[in-house]
C-alpha cells in the first residue's frame, strides 16, 4: 500500500512539474488537458505494474515509466529544442526526488508511520510549488530565452546526479536505511549547485536587465537628438524665410502696384507653402515618446511606408514614460521590418494611442508571412536572435500589470496594450 501511494503520488507530482517547468507551445487549455490525460493514463500504468512485480523490480522500471514519456511530452508540447529541453526535464526530476528522498527519511525516522509520509510530502510539494511559481519559474523562462550556450554542461552536472540517486545507489528512500540517509544527502547537495546555477542564473538576469535599462537610455537620448536636430533645421529654415521675407513683400508691392493681383496672390501662395513644408510636425505632448514616434515615422517614410497616427495623450502618463518609449520603439520597429516583405504601394502603418482614462495603444501593419503563436499569444520568433522585441514587450506588461494582445486577422498584424 505504501509502495503503491509513493509512485502515484510521485506520477501526479512529476506531471504537475512537468506542467510548471514547461513553455508549451500551445495554448493553457490545451496543454493541461494532454498532460492531465498522459497523467491518468500513467497512473494506471503505475498500478497494473505494482501488481505485476515485486518491490524492487517495481521501483526501479518506475523510473523508466515516468521518465520516457515525461521526456516525449516534453519534447511535444515544450518551445524549447535541444539542451533546454534536457534542462527541463532534469529539473523536474531533482525537485521531484529531492521532494521524494526527503519524505522518506521523515517517514523512516518516524518509524514507517503513513500519515507522517503523507504530510511530509504535501507539505514538502506545496512549498516547493510556491516557491517555482513565486520565485524560480519567472527566472527559469527568461533565462531558457537570453542562455544560448553552456546548456550541455549544466545537463552534464544534473545528468550525473539523475543516473547516481536514481540507478547507481541500491535501495529505496523510506525502507533500505542505507539508502534513506545517502540519497537525501546526494540531493541536497545538488540542490545546492541548482541553487549556484539559480544563482549565476540570477547574475545573467541583472546583467540583461541593466543592458536593457542602458539601452532604454540610449534610445532616448537617440530619439531626442533626432528630435533637436529635426527642430533646428526647421529653425533654420524658417529664418532663412523669414530673411528673404523683405525681398518677397517688395516683389509683393510692386506686382500690386501694377494691378496684377494673380500673379501677387500666387507669389504668396508659394511662399505659404514653403513654410508649411518646413513646419515641423509634434505627434504628441510627451516629448521622449513625441521624439520617438518621429524617428520611427521618418524612417517608415523614408521607406515609402504611408503612416496613419492618431494621438491624444497629456503632458503626463501612469506609467514610466521611457520604459513606454522602448515598448512603441519595439513595435514600431517591427512594424517597419514586416512592411519592407511587401511592394510600394501596400505599405502602411496605423498607429492609435490614448492616454485616459487609461493607456490604450494599437499598432497594426499588413503582414504577407505566417505568424505562429505560442500558448500565451505571443507571436514565436521564426530565427534564433529574433523576437526580442515582443519579449521586451512582454517583459513590460508583466512588470506594469498591462494586458498586450498580438494577433494577425485577415492579413493585417496588430499590437493592442490597455495599461
């Protein structure tokens, strides 16, 4: 009876890991209803195999029940490909036998009674979910995105550890006391390297971070210059005109002097022009979003992509109006790069902003590719090194409490951000 209660409890614990640990590729729904099902399915396979062998034979072909389709599932439903995906799975495994190997010493020291194995393990399972969802998921994704290399060698670590607790030490945590102290202590131990990699992990995080915050920094100072540069030459236009402005009054004067109004009034037509034309266009009031809205709409134009910009934002906003300036920088740069796929003539950016009562933004673009998306709506980058534009984005909306929206409808790509 024990026996069969700790490979159950063991089979519901690795999928609800499995379910944490893992970056699907489809939707929450979706994806909780395949692992519910493999769930079930397991948890059958698990009982007709405890009746069918001994003890021993039981516990160590359970490991192999587990761990092959927990690998399979992961590999099916998870974003991540090659060493990430090893990372995953071996992660699931540490928590899941360190929550395992810890019960059984309790249960063992307080004399193979039940109900102390049953708390020891709900206990030990919930606080150590809180703690991934709280504290280590969060760190865990982000670092599977920015991590490129070096996968290998921490699996390499985690590798050994999984072959050493699981098939190299006899017996079982909670009935051989030999292996009831060794593999606690084993586990422990690599919990405190997981907890050096979640700490160089960390480090990386706060590094990417302050590239970030340093990057923010020069996009506004970038916007803001082109800004000033933009305002002076429309400066010095306009004193140039305002020069020449003497020499037109007496051209002026002296073709009404001679009766021909026409010609005055076209003269002075075309000078009207050149002012407009040189009068510089302020989308909106904020200035380091009104500097980069210009910068990005100069370089639409100048691509030959029409824009379409309706504003109404005040002096002030909600929220930190540089972290906004990089999110419209993002989107807007992504915006122009899926315009230059299409000819001349179909090019064109809509962008809607407001600012009360609260922040809503639109950005949609025509769009000629395929967008695949992932099960948090986010669109999947196609090229490793892409996509880092709506993780910025996303990063944003996670830390403002902002809902962000992506989706491509009847060929037009649309950005929607209520804050």
């Amino acid at each position: 009876m024990v026996e069969l209660f700790i490979m159950e409890y063991l089979t519901v614990l690795y999928m609800i890991m499995a379910f944490l640990f893992m970056d699907s590729r489809y939707s929450r729904r979706r994806t909780l209803f395949i692992v519910s099902s493999v769930t079930i399915l397991l948890m059958a396979a698990v009982a007709l195999l405890h009746r069918a062998v001994d003890r021993d034979a039981a516990f160590w072909i359970f490991a192999i029940t587990i761990h092959i389709p927990l690998i399979l599932l992961l590999f099916t439903l998870s974003r991540f490909r090659g060493w990430r995906l090893v990372f995953q799975q071996l992660s699931v495994v540490l928590f899941c036998t360190l929550i395992h190997h810890i019960s059984g010493l309790i249960y063992y020291l307080s004399g193979s009674r039940f109900w102390v194995l049953a708390l020891s393990c709900t206990v030990l399972s919930t606080w150590v979910i809180w703690f991934l969802v709280r504290f280590l998921r969060p760190l865990f994704f982000q670092i599977l995105l920015e991590l490129h290399r070096g996968w290998w060698l921490i699996c390499l670590v985690m590798a050994a550890y999984y072959i050493i607790a699981v098939y190299l030490v006899p017996g079982y945590a909670g009935f051989d006391p030999r292996s009831t102290f060794i593999k606690p202590a084993i586990a422990l131990l690599m919990l405190g390297v997981y907890s050096i990699l979640m700490f160089l992990f960390t480090s990386i995080k706060n590094e990417m971070e302050a590239r970030h915050s340093a990057q923010m920094s020069a996009l506004q100072l970038s916007a803001l210059q082109s800004r000033m540069e933009a305002v002076k030459a429309a400066e010095h236009a306009i004193r140039t005109e305002r020069h020449d402005l003497r020499h037109r009054l007496q051209a002026v004067a002296e073709l009404v002097s001679r009766g021909d109004k026409d010609a005055a009034l076209d003269f002075l037509d075309a000078a009207q022009k050149r002012l407009d034309d040189q009068k510089e266009i302020r989308w909106c009031r904020p200035p380091v979003l009104d500097a980069v809205f210009s910068s990005y709409f100069d370089q639409a134009q100048n691509q030959g992509i029409s824009v379409e910009a309706k504003f109404s934002l005040s002096d002030t906003l909600s929220v930190n109006e540089g972290e906004l300036a990089v999110v419209l920088a993002n989107a807007l740069e992504n915006a122009i790069h899926a315009n230059l796929n299409l000819p001349q003539g179909q090019r064109q950016i809509r962008c809607k902003m407001v600012g009360t009562p609260g922040i809503i933004l639109e950005i949609s673009n025509p769009c000629a590719a395929t967008v695949a998306f992932d099960g948090n709506g986010l669109p999947v980058a196609q090229r490793e090194g892409h996509g880092l534009g709506v993780q910025s984005i996303s990063a944003f909306c996670r830390k403002n409490g902002a809902v962000c929206q992506f989706d491509l409808t009847d060929g037009w790509f649309r950005l929607r951000l209520v804050l």
